[in-house]
C-alpha cells in the first residue's frame, strides 16, 4: 500500500507562486518532496509536490480519478523524480576545469562535486569507464 498523501491541505499563502529559493527553511522543512492532493470540481485529484522540478511553485506529479490512485501516482512520480534529481551532472568550473556533481537536492541546500577534472577529456574518459 502506498504511503497516504495529504488532501486538500492549507498551504502557506502564495505557495503557488513563491520562488523555491525565497521559501523559508520551515516551509522546506515542511513541503519539500511531500506530495499532496488537490480535488477538482470533477473530483479528479491533480498531484501536486514541492520538489525542484518547477523553480517557482509545486510541480505536477499528475491527474488521478480517486484518492487510492492519487497515493499510488504520488509515490511513483516521485521516486522518478527523486531518482532523476540525484543523478551527477556535468560542469564547467572555469579556466578549463570541470566537475561532476551531484546537484543540491534543495534550496537550502548544496551541490556535492563528485570528482574534479582539470580537462574535458579527463571528464570522458572518468565517464566512459
């Protein structure tokens, strides 16, 4: 049984239209990665969650026809997304240098460089092994 999400819950005024990184650490705390519900007039449940994947508001982990379904897209789109989230990515430092890393997971929070490299064709050959 998936984990049972919040439905219809109170959000914190202008929850919709804030900037992740203008949300306070209590808001974080509270709303990141928390999946919740939202019923329409058609009594459709749109899945909603604060987790990264819109700068500016809650992103859209989908529609679902009852609440059963709703927790079960919840946990699913989500793992996805955390999943997604958590993969290292590439970038350039400056001055020809590279790095790998793992990108914040939050507002609040910072990026984990993996591994330096001081050319690009270090950086393929570390990600071609």
């Amino acid at each position: 049984m998936p984990n049972r999400i919040p439905l219809d819950p109170v959000l914190p005024k202008e929850f919709d239209n804030t900037p992740n990184d203008a949300r306070s650490k209590a808001q974080l705390d509270a709303w990141w990665d928390h999946p919740y519900g939202v019923t329409h007039t058609s009594g459709q449940i749109h899945v909603r969650c604060l987790n990264g994947g819109s700068w500016d508001r809650p992103s859209s982990l989908g529609v679902a026809d009852n609440y059963e379904d709703a927790c079960r897209l919840a946990e699913a789109e989500q793992a996805k997304w955390v999943s997604r989230r958590e993969e290292p990515v590439f970038k350039v430092v400056g001055d020809g240098t590279f790095a790998l890393v793992r990108p914040a997971q939050r507002p609040d929070a910072d990026e984990i460089t993996i591994e330096t490299f001081t050319s690009l064709e270090k950086a393929q050959k570390y990600m071609n092994r």
